[in-house]
C-alpha cells in the first residue's frame, strides 16, 4: 500500500466535518467509527442524513415534516416536497460590512462588495424585475464575463422566482442562440467587453445580433469600460439599478422550483438544457463546501471559472458559507503561469480552485510557486475538468505546498456537484479522489450491472440524490432525460466516466480513467484515456496531448495526436520515448499504433477537450455541432491524415 502524501493534523479534527460527524453519532445512535460507516449511514438513512445537512448548513426556510417521497422511477422521487425557501435569501443571509466578492480583471482592476451591499444590489435587480412583469420561471439569460454584476443579476433573478441561465463572453452568436434560443428568456443581460490574454474583446456586434435573434423584452448592458455602450437598444446596468424601488420580499419557493439552466457541451448535438432545482443545489452544495471543503465564514473562496461553467454556479453558493469570494475574469496565464499564484498572497485565498490542465501547465512553464510565492493562507487546492494526474500531485507537494490538502473532485453540469470529493479527516493518495461524497450512493458497475471494486468500470449512483436535475427542457415525456442517465442501467443513474474504486482499511478512494464514450478498446480489452495521458504529458516534449480510437481492420487502434513544445520535432526518436513511457507506465496495450504531431486541439468553451469530435473526424463524419468549441478550426487538423492511411 502507497503511503499518503498528506494526512490530516489536529486542526482538521475542529473541521465542520469532525462536528457533523459526531453530530451523526448522537442522531443515529451508532458509533459510526469510520468514513465508510459514516457514507453507509447516510446513503442508507437519507431521510436523517439529508436532514441534518439541512439543519447544520442553517438553511433558511422551511423544510415540512417530509424528507424524501419516494417513487417508481428514480428521477421521480421528490425531496422535501413541503418545503419553502429562496435561494437568494440563503446566499445573503449574512448582512454585514465583511466582503463578499472581490473582483479581479485581467488588466488588474479589483473592486470589493460587502455583504449588505450585495444584498441591497441584488435587491434593486429584483425589483426591477419585478417591475417588469417578470414572474417565478421565467428566464433571465447572461452573456457575462465573471464579474460583480453577473453575481448580483443572477441573485436578483432568484430573488423573484426568475431561472437564472448563463453562457460566457467567448461563445460565438451561434453557440449561445444553440443554448439561449431553446429557452427563451424575457431578459438579456450583457457586458459590452472583457479584456483576455491581453486584447480588448469587443461584444458589442455579439449582443446586437443575439439582440435581433432572441427577440428578450428587456436587453441591459453592462459597459466593459466606463458607464456607456453603444449597443443599440439597451438599458444600462448603472442606471437601470438606480430606477429601482424598494426590494421586494423574497419569495418562497418550492424545493423544486427551477434556479439555473445549465447545458451540455454539445458536441454530439444541440446542447441539453438541464433544469436545476433551487433547494437541491443549496443542500448539495452547501454540504459540499462546508462539510468535504470546510469551508467557512473566516475563509476566502477562489476558483477559476467561466459563467458557462457549473463551477461558477458551484463557486456563488460559498456565499452561504459567509466566506468571501474571489473572481477572476481573464487569461489565468496572463502574462505568465505566476498570475493566479499572485492573487492567493494578494487576497489572502484559503480554498483555491482550478483544473488539473492549469497545474499541469504550470509544472511545464517551469514555475516553482513555493519558491516565489508565500502563499501561506493557502489550505485546500481544489481540483477538476480532468483527472489529475498523478506526478501533478508531485509536482503540487513538492513544489507548491507540502501541507496542502489537494482535494480532487468530479461531477459536472448533469449535476451541478460531485460524485467524488475531498475531505478533511482522510488521508491523500497520490492519483486518486478522496472519497464519494456523503449522500451519494457511488459504486463502479461492470457491463452486466455487477458491482466492481479494484477493477475499472461504469460509476454510477445507485439511489436518488437532492441535485438530480429536475427536468431537461422542452422534454415533455422525459425520454431525453431518461436516455441521457437511466438507459444503460434500470433504475441506476450511469454518469458517462470510467473509474474504479481503490478500498482502504477505514474508506474507499476512486480514480477517473476518463469518460466511458472515450473509452478505447483495442482488442476487446478497454482502455481509459487518463491512462494514456498520465504517462505523455510528464514529457517535456509534449505540451498536451489526444488520444481516440481508429476503426481499422475489423479491431480498434490507438492514435494519438500531440501538441508539441515550441522547437521540439516528431522524431522517431521521440516516437520510442512516447511508446516506450506508456508501455512501462500502462502496459502494451496502451501503446498507440500511431502517433502524430497537431498545432493545437480542439476544445469546449469550458476547456475540455474533446475527443468525440476528434474521433468523427479521422474517420470521415460529420461533427454535428461545431459551435459547442471554442476553436472548431483546429478539427481540421485532424482531417485526411496520411498516417492514419496505413
């Protein structure tokens, strides 16, 4: 057995999690000795857990006498069905002078909002909402970078009862009408500009021709710079708040009652629109960053996130946590992988949030942050997009903080949480996730539905759980939703990844072996990507890498593509390293047939590569929905290869 990179000390066992934990022993009567009686209890007690979680994350609101109305069908049963509660109310239930948001742009520009003057900002949103005929449902869309003014619009929207829908600036008009188009909102807000990478971004043609199409009878723009905009037709955000009247009273809301819309990436079709329910998200988040992050009111809050991203959705619910936010909104490797290194010493940032691409990134640009960086407010480092690979958590304890809980998480958009996350009060390994999440029934299945350990498999969860989507949208039968997860398993909820669970005498790990459409099968014998990943993107030589499978000769063949180091050559000298690091690293099979050499790959908006589309590609089909990337060109170069020939 590998030994941890970290453990937890004293301080963790006065963690929110060490007080829920004993909190469990007194409700249940059993002494719940360790992290494995602890998950049992709460997947096989759900109506105390989940219940507990309401009271000790102090929800505002009323829960009513029934936890869980179960049904038939899994995506039928029904949380608090009785309650009543506001999203908004929740997020700003603390008022005071202490900073909520902090706002960092790329050019450097910082501006901080208190708690009491979020909630007075969000109010003035509300009303003016409210003054427009807006009512509980309807839909308020954002075209917005991360930034003060989205936070408030989409409290504002919650305030009333209005589903809150975002897509970030760096769509282009046809992959936002893909999202917005289906919806419908009554009301657009739009910042007119960002600046990424160092260029001025001007949105304003974007907003002027998603204007036209939408057709929204409200259309407010935030100015990039200054207090004006020359988009036509538009009220500006300044003024528009300054016409308010005075907040109206939050309005009660059932459990179910829809907050966000969140889509799919859409690269194999139209992008889902995934209904997301109000209470379900607080629960499921609250419990998230209070109990797995320990998150707290003396905390400051810090991820690196998009408003097309659900980690965006994920980061504003640290508000009901009483922490402070961090934003930032730009090229986190502008001017160089130091940035987001500086803003921890600068704002004091305890929670830091980012993707296992970044810190890979950072590991090659050479940058060795607990040389040039204090970074002594630092506890927690979240994780997530990707797997993280296992010399990243090297390269994290080695190089960047030797005392730092590395908490790697994984969920996504579907659920607007986690399956998988870290904790306080368990060790960490290096490669793997710390532990399912409390509530969360996670097992790994084989193809016949048997359940795995060890070995690597479908991840699933087995029972309903609070942030299960309510609906997709314009599905009115539900056969979408019921396609998307139930299908492959009756009554079983499959999430799309490969993983495997790694037991421990007092709790269980997991690894993500990437997600299951990518699977390879070479041989018959399947293969995850990660696997192939780990081992070529700790060569100096490659900066990143794709890896699909190739229909050729009645079997499937490994191909790899790679993006190499600026002056490095695809030598045949190269090619042996790269073979010669997967098969000691992974073993034969993983080997590619072929590799070859790409200028770039292409990507969602949110950063994920994609290697569905890649695999349309090479073998002559058609990628059905380009607009889902933020670099659909680069597809291109994965066209007619004439090594993928022979």
């Amino acid at each position: 057995m590998a030994s941890p990179l970290w453990q937890p000390g004293n301080a963790q066992q006065h963690s929110q999690l060490a007080k829920f934990w004993q909190q469990a022993r007194d409700n249940s009567g059993q002494p719940l000795a360790d992290y494995n009686a602890l998950h049992d209890w709460s997947v096989n007690e759900p109506e105390a857990f989940w219940q507990q979680v309401w009271d000790f994350c102090e929800l505002k609101g009323t829960p009513g006498d029934t936890v869980l109305a179960r049904q038939e069908r899994f995506q039928d049963t029904r949380w608090f069905p009785d309650a009543r509660l506001n999203y908004a109310e929740n997020l700003l239930r603390r008022n005071d002078q202490h900073s909520a948001l902090i706002s960092v742009l790329e050019d450097g520009h910082r501006q901080v909002i208190s708690y009491a003057e979020l909630r007075v900002a969000a109010g003035r949103v509300a009303a003016q909402l409210k003054a427009a005929g807006i009512q509980p449902g309807d839909r308020v869309a954002g075209f917005m970078p991360n930034r003060i003014e989205t936070v408030i619009a989409a409290l504002g929207a919650a305030w009333i009862g209005a589903v809150w829908s975002s897509c970030s600036p760096d769509f282009g008009v046809s992959g936002v009408l893909d999202r917005f188009g289906q919806i419908e909102p009554r009301v657009l807000i739009a910042c007119d500009g960002y600046q990424y990478n160092g260029k001025w971004i001007d949105l304003e043609p974007r907003i002027d021709a998603l204007h036209q199409a939408l057709e929204p009878e409200l259309l407010i723009v935030v100015p990039g710079k200054g207090t004006s905009s020359r988009v036509e037709k538009a009220l500006i955000w300044q003024s528009w708040l300054d016409g308010a009247s005075t907040a109206p009273e939050f309005t009660p809301l059932p459990f179910n009652h829809p907050l966000f819309i969140l889509y799919s990436s859409g690269t194999t079709g139209q992008p889902k629109c995934i209904v997301h329910g109000a209470g379900g998200t607080l629960l499921q988040q609250a419990k998230e960053l209070q109990l797995h992050g320990d998150v707290g009111s003396d905390d400051t809050l810090f991820y690196f996130t998009t408003c097309g991203w659900m980690m965006w959705n994920w980061l504003i619910c640290g508000l009901h946590t009483g922490a402070t936010l961090v934003l930032y909104d730009g090229n986190p490797g502008y001017p160089n992988t130091a940035r987001l290194f500086d803003l921890i010493d600068a704002e004091a940032i305890s929670h830091f949030g980012t993707s296992a691409k970044f810190i890979q990134a950072v590991e090659k640009s050479g940058l060795v942050p607990r040389e040039s960086h204090q970074l002594g407010s630092l506890r927690i480092l979240f994780s997530t997009g990707s797997p993280l690979l296992h010399e990243s958590y090297d390269f994290l304890y080695q190089q960047v903080k030797p005392d730092l809980l590395v908490s790697s998480i994984s969920g996504g958009t579907d659920i607007i949480s986690c399956f998988a996350l870290g904790n306080p009060l368990l060790p960490v390994y290096r490669g793997e996730l710390q532990c399912a999440g409390l509530g969360m029934d996670v097992a790994v299945l084989d193809d016949q539905g048997n359940l795995l350990s060890g070995s690597k498999g479908e991840l699933v969860c087995r029972q309903p759980f609070p942030s299960c989507p309510v609906q997709f949208w314009n599905d009115p039968d539900g056969s979408r939703f019921h396609n998307a997860y139930f299908a492959r398993f009756d009554g079983i909820w499959a999430h799309g990844d490969y993983a495997e669970t790694v037991p421990h005498e007092h709790h269980d790990g997991l690894i993500i072996h990437g997600r299951s459409d990518a699977v390879l099968n070479p041989g018959g014998v399947r293969i995850g990507t990660a696997e192939i990943y780990r081992q070529v993107e700790t060569l100096d030589e490659i900066r990143e890498a794709i890896v699909v499978g190739q229909e050729w000769q009645g079997d499937v063949r490994v191909v790899l593509f790679v993006v190499l180091t600026a002056g490095e050559a695809l030598t045949d000298a190269l090619q042996a390293r790269i073979r010669k690091a997967i098969r000691e690293g992974a073993s034969p099979r993983h080997v590619p047939a072929v590799i070859a050499a790409v200028p770039e790959i292409p990507r969602t908006v949110s950063g994920k590569i994609v290697e569905l589309a890649v695999r349309e590609v090479i073998h002559g089909r058609e990628v059905s929905n380009r607009n889902a990337l933020a670099n659909p060109d680069a597809l291109a170069h994965f066209a007619h290869r004439v090594e993928l020939q022979a």
